[in-house]
C-alpha cells in the first residue's frame, strides 16, 4: 500500500538546499553486515545452549529437592501408620480384650478410646463376623467377614484398609484391625522346651488333654476406626509444606484419601478417571508405587508433583508446588539470558549502525541544516509546557501542517491527553473542540506501534460523519510521531495535512531527527526539574549539617568536662585533642599535649611489640585493657585504657580515641589481695594433693586386695565345677550310644513279638506313650549336651577371668578377655525393663597380640562394661518410659589397630548418659553418682591409673545427657622397656 505524508508540500527553496540522492550500497558493505550478523548469531546459539544445560543442572536440583521432602512425608506418614498398628496391637494383648466377653471389654476399650485421640471408634470382631462397637455396641444384622481386610486379619496379620464407610456409623474411614490370639506372644516366649515335656506328662498322669503342641488360634479381631476427615488434618501437620503448596494421599485405586480441598475427598471419586490425561497418568504411576516428580496442570496452573509410596499401607503421597515457587532459583538466569540477549541485539544494532554510519553522516548533514532553527527553537526553554508549546508551533510553521497537538498517552486508561497545540484559523471554525475530537477519535489507531504512523483518514475506522467533516475542511492525512522519554513517560506528537505528498525518505528522516531532538529537549526539561529538587534538597542538608555541627560542639563540651581522660591522636601518633580531665591525671595542660607524639609523651609500655599491638588493634577496631604511663612529675600511673578505631566516610582509619582511667590506688589493694589468696591457695593445694595421694594410696590397696581373693575364689570355682561337667559331657556320647541300642533290642523284640498279642503289654506301651518317648528321649540328651557345653564355655571364661592376679607382661588376646567378661555378666544383660534383653554388639578389628597386665585389664573391662549396664537399666527402668520405645537397649564395642601401633578399644552404650560436670569428676577416687550402697567411687579411679600408669595409655569418655556415653581405651600394642611401677 503507498503512504503519503499529511503534510503539505515542502517549498522549493527548502528542498533545492538538500540532497535527497541516495545511492546504491556498495557489496563490501553488504559483506560486512553478513559477517556481523554471523558472529553474533554465532555467539547467540552459545549462551543458548549454555543457558539451557544450566537451567536443566539447576531445575533438577531443585526437583530432587522436592521429592527428598515428598520422601520425608512418606517416612512421616508410615511412622504414624506404625504407631497407630502398635496401639491397635498393645490393646488387642490385653487380657479383658482376650477374653472376648464385651461386657468386660467394654470399659477398657471406651477409656482407650478416648485416650487415643486418632481413634473415633474401637471395635470387637467375633470369629463369626458379628462385632461390638463402642460407638453403638452390638451392631445387628451386620457381618464382616466380607471386608479383604477382616480376612486378611484372621489369618494373623495386622492389616490397615483401605477407606472404606462404617456399616455401623456410616462415616468415610480407615480400619486399623490385628487379630486376638488365644495365647499372647509374651507367654509363647517364656515356655521352655523342658517345661513343654513336663506340662504333657502333668497332663497325661491325669487324664486331661494336652494342646502344647497346638498352634496358636485367632479368638477375634480389634479394630481402630480413624476418620478419613481426620487423616488430612495429620497428614497436613505431618508433611509441614509451605503455605502455596500441598500434600495429598491416594489409596490403590486412585481416590484421595487427604486432600486440602474437603469436596475431593467427600466425592471419591479416581483421580484415574480423571479427564485431564496427565493428572491421569500421573495417578497411575502414584497407584503402581512408583516414584518420581512430574510437571502438569492443575485448575488451569502448572505446578509439580513429587510422589513416593507409603510403605505401611498401599498408599502413595504427593507433593503439589507450584511450578515458579520451585523455579524460583531460575528467575536470575532468566534475568541473564534477557540481559545477555538484550547485549547481544545491541551489539548487532551498533555494529549495522557503524557500517552505515558514513552513508548517513551526509544525509545528516543535508537535514540538520533544515531543522537547526526548529532545534534551537525546542531548547529555547527549559519549562516543560513552554518547549511543547514551542514545539508545535515551529513543526506546524516548518512543515505546513493544517493542526499540529502533542498529548500524553496514559496506558492503563488508553486515551490521548492534549497538552498544547497549534491549528490553522479555518479548520478552528470547522472544529471548534477538535482537541477533544481528536482525543475521543484518535487514541485507538494512532498509538498502534512505536513507529511513525503515516495514514489517508480515509483508510482508518473513523466514523463516516468525522471522514465527512475532515473531508469538508480539507483534512485528508495525518502522521502520529511517538516520543518515548521513559516507560512511564509516553507522548505523541499529531498533526494533520490538507495535502498529501509522496513516501520521501528525507520526510522519514526529518520527522526522526524531529523526535530525538524532542525526548532530548524534554529529559532535559526533566533534569532541569530535578536538579532544582536536588539544590532545594542539598540546601536543606546544609542547614541540617549545620545544626549537627552546633550539636557536636555541645557535645565536645561536655566530654572537655568528663574526670576520665579523653585522647584523640592521629595515624601518625600525633595528640589532636587533650581534655581537661587529661590534664588532672597526667599534669599537662592541653597546649603542652597537642601535636606531641602520645606513646613517648606518656612512656607507653607495651606488652608486646608496637607493631604487633597496633596490627591486631587496626583489625579489631577496638581495644581495652591495662597501661602504664608516666606523668609530667614522673609518678608511674596504672591506667584502664579504652581504644576505639575511628574511620572516615570510605572507611580508611583516621583516628584513635582513647578513654584512660586512673585505677592506681584499685591496682596495689588488687596485688596485695592476689599476693594473699596466693598463699592460701598453695597452702590449698597441697593439703589436696596430699589427700589424693592417700586416697589413690587406699583405693588401690583395697582393690587390689579385692580382685586378688576374687580372682582365687573365681579359679576355684572354676576347677570345681570343670570336673563334674567333664564327667558328665563325656558320659552323654555313651547315653547316647545305649539309648539308641536299647530302642534298636525293642524294635527287635517288636518285631518278633508283637505287642498286640499281649494285652498287659499293649496296655503299658500305651500308659508310657512309648512312641513320645521313642522321639522325645534323643532330644532330652542333646539338651543335656547342650547345657554341659554351656558350663564348659562358662568355665573357661572363668578361668581367662581369674587372671586377675597375674602381674606379669604377657603377650595375650584382648578380644578373649573382653568375652570372658561379657560372660561373666550374662546373667545382669537380661534385667531391663519386661526382661528386656540389652543387645551387645562386637565391632572387633583384626588385632595381633598385645603385650599387656591381662588380669589388670579385665578388670577395666569388667568395670566399664558393669557401669554401661547400671546405665542401660536406669534408663530403661524408668516407670516414665514409653510402651513404644524405639530404641533397644545396647552395648557397642569395636576395637581397632591404629597406625600398627596403639590399640583402640571402644565402649558404647545408649543409657542415661553423664552430664559435663560430672565428666570433669569421673576418675576422681571415692566419686560416684550411685546410691548408697551400689557403689564405691573406686571403679573408674582406678581403672584410669591401669590404663594411664601400668599401660602407659588413655582412657577417655565422651557423653551427653540422654545420648549415653563412650569409654575410649587406648593402649601401645608393645609396652616400653621401662613401666611405671604398679
């Protein structure tokens, strides 16, 4: 389509003065532009491709961050699961719940009921599929032996349903159920095997049946019922996202279980079938127990889904976010690429306009010739609304235009603002309010684009009556110059033309020279503007400065008066200010003190170099402390100095303030106080020391003279009880030997005469019940073996342990002593809490030899190992202590070579712990935390003076309160040639 210009034909005297040829490029300018254009696509296709693998490496960061928080809800959720299958199982052992009878079970269920806050209903389920509930009691007409997870139940299995609505409440729930056994775990575990055969001969002397060999029976069923309702409120507090994010849970056929949002989990309904595909599939995966985070839309946003499965139950949990919260990390790298982007169209947009730069000089040249006087006219001012009037009225004169009008357009509201304009006498007469019309009529094709917008009126949506008017009074054209100063600044300059003109370059180039000129005149106009505000603004700051000023003076008045002495010198150790209290401390008046070097003028003693002193001081920017300075009747004064680094406004050190105070007179009464604490305190000190000795003098002898009787009665009992046994064990191979011939003689005699033909001896053989004896006798000899191997194991412990009193070096195995002791102490790890047993665990390195005191060890051992126990039971002893304690009770002990010359041993317990106070008395003689008559203090003391002293090694403990405790033992594996004496 031509355009044509809307304005009148430039006269020919104008046009004659400028040179409109515009010649062809030439084809090294053509060339130039291609390889510009090359490079910087080149250099694009670079950051695009690094910008898309950095945005790949953050996003999957931030995408395993989101599923390690899904994961995180899963373990919470299965650990609430646990606990709810652990309460379901405890009330399920008790006995009234065992007995099956509701009228005795009732009353404890109601208080557990109401106990547990998870729970809204408890129920008891009969073999037959009838049940009793404590919300109705017995509920009729009803059977259970339908639901999977009721028969999963009864097969011995603790089971958690899936959401299912009560037959008996009609409420949308979940059933925690676990079966009553007619016989409770507890008891099971207690029957020996010897009290098994005992039991059935009892029974048989007296006729009555025998079920010790029957397998254990489900009575019935306990079931927990927990609101679906309640589970969004648990999973909301347990899976702790932020406010834009949420979790949900869906059970194996896609329904959610928990949800924010109340109507998803009313409505039931599978996310499955859903009709959005991807939240479809997103729940297939999620149903099959897959894991993983995925992108999709969800109510018309996108936001990620980290799902994981739930382990205690066929669920699966998701973490909804929204897709900018978890690229939020992204928005800098987005912002680089713009950045980046935006450099790179610059660069090519300089580099074209290099190349053409020298084709358009000329043409510059021809048209700053033409509008010099209209630039000088727009510059004229520097009040805004004066070079806009201006301005219209030189383009409307240079151009010839019919009206010309500038207007601020406003973005939010869409429509043109005139602020000024200039018209010709004959179009104000056909158009008294064109302002207006132009206004109302323009605004919507005239602003279209930031590019010059040269149209006939005929060609734009104007309504036929304002074409007619225009057309009436000549007006056939109009141009729209847009004139951006800022984003938030936007104007036009609009004029309009009786006569069109053909589409001339130079016109293109005028009315762009037109525009720049004009953003130049107004940001100037704008600039003028704030540089007033900021002169007014630097005057205000001036008479506030001076305020200041005369505060600071007020101020420097009052510390002149201050009794401590106040010194400000230079970086050159030049005195800049002496107060008055200065003058009454040192003697010097303030004309004697300024400009003189402060160190030497007081006889500064520092307690290290100068240099050094100064360096820490500049980086710490501050200092306080004791100095020693001389006055002016050379009297040596103690002063408490107060150093304080003052800088100027870029931070550079200008100045030191000093505040000294004269503590002479506090000094000496300090120093002859210290002088007589001294005395009293090594008087202290030694009385200490030599009550320790003695202490440490008696704890050894009395343990030595303990552990020497107790390592002879130990080797005696030993050599005792070894005889009997060996006896025994090696007569149990000839039991053994008889007993299977003597079965062989009766299946002979079995044979040959049958015992049906002898009715007394038929009778017999069944009052024996020789079959079970036949099959139980082999068994009761294999005990026998078995407990004489027991008492042989026990016995060698005992004599490994006995050699307590050997006090020679010897080469020995330290893995044998720490079992020998672990032996010993059997009987004391099964005395926790419900015969809880305490689990030792053995971490043994791979240890030669070590040359050691075997005796004087396994004592250590024996009483570390005694302390970790009495440490185990008072902690797990406690009436406080939870039924669903997670933790079990343990011992840990690892030893290990380091360096292929020291040996570490290492004891660890998860008891009670030792707070640090205690820690810092642990191997004190006669110290301990033990009741009146459980302990004697001498344990550790002496156990500390074996290791440190007979094995020149360390023992250490390392432990915190509740977070039990570690004894570090750590010995040479060869002793050197001199060792202490024991």
């Amino acid at each position: 389509m031509e355009n044509h210009y809307p304005i009148q034909p430039l006269r020919t005297k104008s046009l004659s003065k400028v040179d409109f040829s515009f010649r062809k490029k030439p084809v090294k300018k053509l060339i130039s532009k291609l390889i510009i254009v090359g490079a910087v696509l080149a250099v694009g296709i670079v950051s695009g491709i690094s910008y898309g693998l950095v945005r790949s490496i953050i996003l999957t960061g931030s995408q395993e961050n989101a599923l390690k928080e899904a994961q995180k809800a899963s373990l919470e959720i299965d650990q609430w699961l646990t606990e709810l299958r652990s309460q379901v199982e405890s009330i399920a052992n008790n006995s009234e719940v065992r007995s099956m009878n509701w009228s005795k079970a009732e009353p404890f269920l109601q208080l557990e009921a109401d106990r547990l806050p998870d729970y809204y209903m408890l129920s008891l389920v009969n073999v037959d599929g009838s049940y009793y509930t404590t919300s109705v009691g017995f509920v009729e007409d009803q059977n259970l032996l339908d639901r999977p997870h009721i028969q999963k139940t009864f097969a011995g299995q603790t089971t958690i349903s899936q959401p299912i609505i009560s037959r008996s409440t009609g409420i949308y729930q979940i059933s925690i159920c676990a079966p009553i056994l007619s016989v409770p775990p507890l008891n099971r575990q207690r029957v020996s095997p010897e009290e098994t055969s005992l039991r059935t001969k009892s029974l048989k002397a007296l006729n009555l049946p025998d079920d010790s060999r029957e397998s254990n029976s489900v009575r019935g069923l306990l079931c927990g019922s927990v609101s679906v309702k309640n589970i969004t409120n648990i999973v909301e507090k347990i899976s702790n996202v932020q406010n834009d994010s949420f979790a949900v849970v869906i059970d194996r056929d896609g329904i959610p279980i928990a949800h924010p949002d109340p109507k998803f989990v009313q409505a039931r309904k599978s996310f499955l079938a859903d009709s959005n595909t991807r939240l479809a599939t997103l729940a297939k995966k999620m149903v099959n127990s897959q894991e993983g985070i995925e992108l999709v839309s969800l109510n018309k946003s996108w936001v990620y889904v980290a799902y994981t499965p739930i382990q205690k139950a066929d669920w699966s949990v998701g973490l909804v976010i929204p897709q900018d919260r978890l690229e939020a990390q992204l928005r800098p790298l987005n912002l680089l690429a713009g950045v980046i982007g935006t450099l790179l169209i610059l660069a090519t947009i300089f580099a074209i306009w290099q190349v053409k730069l020298f084709q358009e000089t000329r043409e510059r040249a021809t048209r700053e010739a033409l509008v010099n006087q209209l630039t000088e006219q727009i510059r004229a001012s520097l009040d805004l609304n004066t070079l806009l009037q201006i301005t219209v009225n030189e383009v409307k004169r240079v151009l010839g235009l019919s009206w010309v009008g500038f207007s601020w357009y406003h973005t939010e509201q869409k429509r043109l603002e005139f602020v000024c304009s200039s018209f010709s006498f004959k179009l104000a007469q056909a158009f008294p309010k064109i302002n207006a019309l132009i206004e109302e009529t323009f605004a919507d094709f005239s602003v279209s684009s930031e590019m010059i917008n040269l149209r006939k009126l005929e060609e734009v949506h104007l309504k036929e009556k304002y074409k007619a008017d225009f057309k009436k009074a000549g007006v056939c054209c109009y141009f729209a110059l847009p004139i951006r100063v800022n984003k938030s600044q936007i104007g036009y300059l609009i004029g309009l033309s009786k006569t069109p003109i053909s589409n001339d370059k130079a016109i293109l180039k005028l009315l762009n020279t037109i525009q720049g000129q004009l953003v130049i005149a107004i940001t100037q106009a704008n600039l003028y503007k704030q540089v007033q505000e900021q002169v007014e603004l630097l005057n205000q700051t001036l008479r506030e400065r001076s305020e200041a000023q005369a505060q600071l003076q007020q101020k420097m008045e009052m510390l002149d008066r201050s009794s401590n002495g106040i010194i400000i010198w230079d970086m050159n150790d030049k005195i800049i200010y002496w107060n008055q209290g200065a003058e009454n401390i040192y003697g010097w008046k303030k004309t004697e003190a300024i400009n003189q070097n402060i160190h030497r003028f007081l006889g500064t003693n520092f307690l290290t170099s100068k240099a050094e002193f100064m360096g820490k001081f500049l980086k710490n920017g501050s200092w306080n402390g004791e100095l020693k300075h001389q006055t002016k009747d050379n009297e040596t004064l103690v002063i408490f100095s107060r150093w304080t680094l003052q800088r100027d406004e870029q931070g550079n050190p200008r100045a030191i303030l000093e505040i000294n105070s004269d503590i002479t007179e506090r000094k000496a009464a300090e120093t002859a106080l210290a002088y007589s604490e001294a005395q009293l305190r090594e008087k202290a000190t030694q009385l200490e020391t030599t009550l320790a000795e003695l202490q440490r003098t008696q704890a050894q002898v009395i343990q030595n003279e303990k552990m020497s009787s107790l390592g002879q009665l130990v080797g005696g009992v030993a050599h005792e009880i070894n005889n009997p046994v060996s006896f025994i064990y090696g007569n149990l191979t000839h039991a053994e030997e008889y007993m299977q011939d003597l079965i062989n003689l009766l299946h002979l005699y079995q044979e040959h005469y049958p015992a049906d033909s002898t009715p007394e001896i038929q009778d017999e053989i069944e009052a024996v019940d020789l079959e079970f004896i036949e099959e139980d006798f082999p068994k009761i000899l294999k005990s026998m073996k078995n407990g004489a191997k027991r008492i042989e194991d026990i016995v060698v412990s005992l004599r490994n342990f006995s050699r307590m009193d050997e006090a020679d070096l010897k080469e020995v195995n330290i893995h044998e002593g720490i079992d020998s002791t672990l032996m010993i102490l059997q009987n004391r790890l099964n005395v926790t809490r419900k015969n809880t047993p305490i689990n030792v665990i053995k971490n043994y390195g791979n240890l030669p030899k070590v040359e050691c005191y075997p005796g004087r060890l396994n004592q250590v051992f024996m009483n570390l190992l005694t302390n970790a126990i009495d440490a185990i039971q008072e902690e797990y002893n406690q009436p406080s202590l939870s039924e669903t304690q997670e933790t079990a009770p343990t011992i840990e002990i690892s030893t290990e070579l380091i360096e292929n010359e020291r040996v570490e041993i290492r004891i660890k317990d998860n008891g009670c712990g030792i707070s640090e106070s205690v820690q810092n008395r642990l191997f004190d003689p006669f110290f301990t935390t033990k009741p009146v008559g459980k302990g004697t203090g001498l344990g550790l003391s002496i156990s500390y003076q074996i290791i440190t002293e007979k094995h020149q090694g360390k023992l250490l403990c390392n432990s915190k309160l509740e977070e039990g405790a570690e004894f570090i033992i750590e010995i040479p594996k060869k002793q050197s040639p001199v060792t202490p004496a024991p």
